[in-house]
C-alpha cells in the first residue's frame, strides 16, 4: 500500500482527494492536514510514502513545511498539486525537493497516476508545467553549457532517462540492469552535477 498524507487548507479539496484514493486499492490516506506546520507534525509521526501537498496555505506554506519535511526525512516523496503552475511556484518548490508538481484542474487518473509515479520513484508533472519545462530547457540548451567531466557511457543514459521522468524500476527495465545499480548511478550524477535532489537531476539533464 502507498501511504498518502493530504495536506490542502480547504476541507472540500481533501475530501475530493480522499474519497479518490480512498478509491483505489493500492492507495491508503493516513491523515490530512490543512496547514504546513501540521503536515511537517504529522509527516513526523505518521511517516507517509507521498505527501501530496498544496502550495499557497496560512501560517507555514507549502514550500517552507516541503523543505522541513524533507530535511527529516528525504525518503518521503512530495508531490505539489496547487492552483498555481507559475514559475514563482514552480522553481522553489522544485528546490525545496518536490519530486512533481501537478495543477488542480488536472484529471482525476492524473493525480492517482502521479502518487504511485512518485512512489515509485518518479517525477509526475502536469503536461502544461512539463512544457514549460522543456521550452525552457530548449532555450537553455541555445545557449553554451558548462560540461560534466567524468561520466561514463551508462551514466549518460540514466541521465537521459531521468530527464524522461522514469522512476528507477523503469530506468533498470529500459537499461536491463538492477534498480540497485540504478540507484548507484543516480548518486554518482548528483554528485557530479552538483544537483541537491532527482529532480534538479532531471532539470539539469533537461538543460535548466
């Protein structure tokens, strides 16, 4: 089972995304809290797989309780789903270690779809963010870029498949070799690039 945290401050949009995991066989909410300071609390104690968590909430924001949560416990994935796709929420959620940002108005599949992506180890974004994403990426990529010294032949496709999106599992079914050797290499590249978090992984490979 995949243990979610819902951490949203309107009680309607909570129990939305209850009753659709609560839908699901493999998805279990394990609590809800409506500001940052409770979810960083309840995080703690109740130690979820996926927190799903909003952005714009009184007292501790999203972005600030994201970081402290992580900072307790890196292992526990955050997927934002928020009102708001811009880059002033986009950027510094990514860097609190977010690992996917998803926007309200997206389908229902597309939020259970992202909790088990990131359970598993992905990177979920909706289409419109991932867009803008690559867009930025492109226009990077137009522009010279510093070079990574020192990686090797299959370092360089985990790389390529992490700037994909795919979890682990996937990246070690492509590549035929085992998730621990993935995990492996992905430790190696962040190390290499400088990058704090899989996701500035996949941004950095992307070109952003």
């Amino acid at each position: 089972m995949i243990r979610v945290l819902l951490v949203d401050d309107q009680h309607l949009i909570r129990a939305g995304l209850r009753m659709l995991c609560d839908a699901q066989p493999d998805i279990e909410v394990v609590g809800e809290a409506d500001n940052g300071r409770d979810a960083v609390t309840l995080a703690a104690r109740l130690v979820p797989d996926v927190v799903v968590m909003d952005l714009r909430m009184p007292g501790v924001d999203g972005i600030t309780a994201t970081g402290r949560i992580l900072a307790d416990r890196p292992a526990t994935r955050v997927l934002v789903l928020t009102t708001f796709g811009d880059d002033d929420h986009l950027y510094p959620a990514l860097t609190a270690g977010a690992c996917g940002f998803l926007l309200k108005d997206a389908p229902p599949g597309e939020l259970v779809d992202g909790v088990r992506r990131a359970a598993a180890g992905g990177s979920p974004f909706s289409e419109e963010v991932l867009q803008r994403l690559v867009r930025r990426a492109v226009h990077a990529r137009a522009e010279p870029s510093r070079p990574v010294a020192g990686l090797t032949a299959r370092e360089q496709d985990v790389l390529a498949l992490v700037a994909e999106g795919l979890s682990n599992t996937e990246i070690a079914d492509r590549l035929h070799i085992g998730v621990t050797t993935v995990k492996t290499h992905i430790t190696s590249l962040m190390t290499k690039t400088d990058s704090p978090n899989r996701v500035r992984l996949a941004l950095f490979a992307r070109g952003g």
